[in-house]
C-alpha cells in the first residue's frame, strides 16, 4: 500500500489539475489547426503557415460580414428615424389645425 500512496497522490494531483485548469494551455496559437484556438473550421485545420493565413482571411470575411450587417441595420434605422420624424411633423400640423379650430370656436361661443 505504500507503495501505491505516492502514485495515488500523483493521479488525484493530476486529476485536480485537470478539473480545475483554465483550458488555456489547450488553445494554442491562432490558426495553430483545429481545436488549438483554430476551431472547427476546414480552413484552419491545415496548421502551419497556410492555416494561419487561412484563419486570418476567414477572420476578415466574418469582420466585413459583421461590418454589412451594423451599416444595413444603422440605414435601417435612420430611415425610420426620418419616417417617424415625417409623421411627427403630420401630426403636428393636425394638433395645429385642431388648436385653431378649437380657438374658432371658442371666438365663436363667448362672442354671444
């Protein structure tokens, strides 16, 4: 049994360690293939120099992506911004006209 105790100790270490590691040491570096900080993707799993090459053009296209999607969302919203704005302005008009007819008509009333 004592024999066993140091290789014990060492299995329970090993095991805390694993469960408690922060997973950062398994990543690698960007573009290193897949699932060292690659991903799944087809294109990083060359590794190397063409795998980081790759990883960097894929990272490019889902940025411009990302770009396309904020400036159609932003034009979005500024026409509607401008649409609501005209109706705002309608409206206005109407509470306008409606605050001269109501002062029409109270000319009309307490004239008699």
């Amino acid at each position: 049994m004592r024999r066993c105790r140091p290789l014990l100790v060492t299995i329970l270490n090993n095991n805390y360690k694993r469960e408690n590691s922060s997973g950062a040491e398994a990543l690698g570096e960007f573009g290193s293939g897949a699932g060292n900080g690659g991903g799944k993707r087809i294109v990083r799993q060359a590794g190397g120099a063409l795998g980081k090459y790759g990883a960097v053009r894929e990272e490019e296209y889902f940025y411009k992506k990302q770009r396309e999607h904020v400036l159609a969302l932003k034009k979005q919203l500024e026409k509607q911004n401008c649409d609501y704005g005209q109706e705002v302005r309608k409206l206005q008009d109407v509470i306008d006209k409606n605050k001269k007819r109501i002062a029409l008509l109270e000319k009309c009333f307490y004239k008699k």
